[in-house]
C-alpha cells in the first residue's frame, strides 16, 4: 500500500467518526429557541411601550391625549405648541428646573462615584481592622430602603441650616452603598497585586498609585456607579420634596408635579396634561444621551476583559 492510499483511508475514517460522534461545525439556526425570543421580544416591548407612549402623547393637545389612541399620532401633531408652553410657562420656570436637575444630577453622580471608588479600592486592597464590619454594614445599608432615611436625614439638616438649599439634595446623594459594593468587587479583580506593589517599589505613595495607577483600570466600574447615581438623582422626587420649599430650587420630578397638582385643582386654571407629559418627554432625553455617551467604556471594559482572560 502507497503512502497516498494510506492517507487517503486515515482521511476517510477521521472524517466518518466526526459525523457520527466528533466535533461538529457550530450552526446558529440550531441554537435558536422560539419560547426564548417570544420572552425576550415581551421584555423588549415591556421597557420600550412607555417610551413609545410618551413620546406619542407629546405630539398631542389636551383634547386628542384623550380621544385618540394612546400608542398612536393624532390627526394633528401639536408637539411644537407644547413646548413653547413648556419653556414659557410661568416665565420659564421649567428652564430653571432643569438646569437644576443637571447641576443636582452631574454633582452627585461625581461625588458618589470618587467616594466609592476610594471606598471600594480600600475594601479590596488594603486590610484594616474593622473591615469585615464595616464592609457588612454596607451591604446592609443597601437593603435599606431611601424613604426610611427620609425623615432622619431631614431633621439633622434642619439642625444643620441646610434645609432649602442645594446642598439638602446633593450631600445624601453623596452616599451610595451599592456603588461601594461594585467598586469592591470590580477593584479586586481589575487591579492586580503585582501592579500595586510594582508600583510602591518604584516609589509611589499609595495616593499617587490609586489615582494615576489603579483609577485608570477601573473605568467600566466607574462609568456604571456614575450612570446609577445620575439616574437615581435625577428621578429622585421624595427628598426634594421634603427638603425643598422654594420653586427655584425645585428639580424637574418635584417642579412637574406641583405644575400638573395646581393645574388639577381646578379653580379655572388652564389644563396643562400634555403640557407636563412633553415636560417628562424633555427629562428623559438627556439620560438616554449620557448612556448612549458612555456605554463605550463599558463595551471598551468588557473587550479588554476578554483578552485578560
């Protein structure tokens, strides 16, 4: 038998004993499950129907908002007309609203991310006394719900003077325990020991290695507790509301929610239903555009991820 008609054999039987029981070519319609892509079509439609509604409502008056279906456009678009009320109303206060928001949001959201950061690199990387206490009293703090902390956090500010000021809504903002407890998770396995202690040998303190060393690996982390923080602060309505008495200082949630009370309770004030819903419509768009701004780290986080491994 020639070298080439035993290769040929060899070929043969390799080839029939993958069909029957070897490695098979991966094929994507067989992975394909229809029970999962009808629930995962409902999850999509569950989370994107409000948007749609809102949005829909938006481009209507107060007549077609009730007399025309809800998932679709009225005869006539009237979205233009609602937000001229929107920013002239009371003399624009619903611009003062949300810059109020934005500077409420942005300052928080940094804050609660640096703070846990700092937070969560202590926990992973340095041992003290203490800290399996205080480490579990955070992840308590989490099961906490905000409403109980309310009225506590109200009375010291009283104490304090803070009260009707900025600062009653920015400073328990500040605070975010599960933003602690993600940092610490992450930190762990994004900095490597090796690096830290490459670092101190080079002479680093341990400032200079966490802001110039380890803060740069911890991106994806950041930008999530960031995200989080910006969303709770901005839909946040309870605290403004009890800290808050002035009109200026209100946030968009509070300041939309005095403007639809007083236009319900009657009195000849002039219906404002799509007035406020176009104003919700407003409060979202910026939060879709600092997702859609940062979900690249976190795409960027998840790639570098997948070559560590």
């Amino acid at each position: 038998m020639t070298a080439t008609e035993t290769r040929t054999i060899i070929t043969g039987r390799a080839n029939r004993s993958g069909r029957r029981g070897g490695t098979r070519h991966f094929a994507p319609e067989r992975r394909r499950s229809l029970p999962l892509t009808i629930v995962l079509w409902l999850c999509v439609l569950y989370f994107v129907l409000p948007l749609w509604w809102l949005f829909v409502s938006s481009t209507k008056d107060n007549s077609a908002l009730f007399s025309t279906f809800g998932l679709w456009f009225a005869p006539e678009l009237s979205l233009w007309e609602n937000l001229q009320t929107l920013f002239t109303i009371r003399g624009g206060l619903f611009v003062r609203w949300l810059l109020n928001t934005v500077v409420y949001a942005t300052v928080a959201a940094f804050g609660a991310t640096v703070l846990s950061a700092m937070a969560g690199y202590a926990f992973a990387k340095y041992e003290f006394p203490g800290k399996k206490v205080l480490f579990s009293s955070t992840l308590g703090a989490i099961m906490i719900p905000l409403t109980a902390l309310a009225l506590p956090t109200y009375l010291l500010f009283s104490q304090a003077g803070l009260t009707d000021t900025p600062w009653a809504v920015i400073i328990p903002s500040l605070v975010s325990p599960f933003g602690v407890y993600l940092m610490r998770v992450y930190a762990a396995d994004a900095i490597p020991d090796t690096l830290i202690e490459a670092a101190r040998v080079d002479g680093a303190g341990e400032f200079r290695i966490f802001w110039q060393v380890s803060l740069r690996l911890l991106g994806p982390g950041l930008v999530t507790v960031f995200l989080f923080s910006l969303v709770a602060t901005w839909n946040n309505y309870f605290l403004p509301l009890i800290m808050l008495n002035t009109s200026e200082l209100y946030p968009i949630t509070v300041g939309l929610a005095q403007l639809q009370a007083a236009a319900s309770a009657g009195g000849g004030t002039q219906a404002l239903f799509s007035t406020v819903i176009t104003g919700s419509f407003v409060s979202i768009l910026p939060l879709i555009v600092a997702f859609l701004f940062l979900q690249r780290y976190w795409q960027t986080g998840l790639a570098t991820g997948s070559v560590k491994g």
